[in-house]
C-alpha cells in the first residue's frame, strides 16, 4: 500500500534527520582532536557542505537551463 510506503520512508527520514543533529555538534571536535585537522579548515568544511547540499538538491534540467543561458 502507498500509506505504508509513505510511513516507512517517514520514519526513515525523521531518523535520518536524527542522527545528523546528534553528530554535526562533534564532528568538529573528532575531526580536530583525532586526525589533527586545523580548526579553521573544519570550520570552512561545513559551509561548503552547505553549499554542496544546496546544489545537490537542485535538478538536472534546471542546471542544464543555467547553463545554457550562460552560454556554457
């Protein structure tokens, strides 16, 4: 059934969403203290995961339409 569908892939999201919320706080701090990362590199990492989850997001054909329009 459809709502069942709908409900597993719910829960898998909520869950999804869980787990990210409890890692990015420390993820810094394991990135830093275990593999000796300077803190202004982990600090740059995550706007450019904001950026790259920004563009990932977008669909094909819109890039495809911003791209031709640019002449690229």
């Amino acid at each position: 059934m459809l709502i069942n569908r709908i409900f597993h892939l719910s829960i898998g999201w909520l869950l999804n969403s869980l787990a990210y919320s409890i890692i990015y706080p420390f993820l810094p701090l394991y990135l830093h203290q275990y593999h000796g990362i300077d803190m202004k590199l982990v600090g740059l990492s995550f706007p450019c995961m904001a950026v790259g989850a920004m563009i990932g997001r977008r669909s094909p054909a819109c890039w495809s339409t911003v791209s031709a329009a640019a002449g690229c």
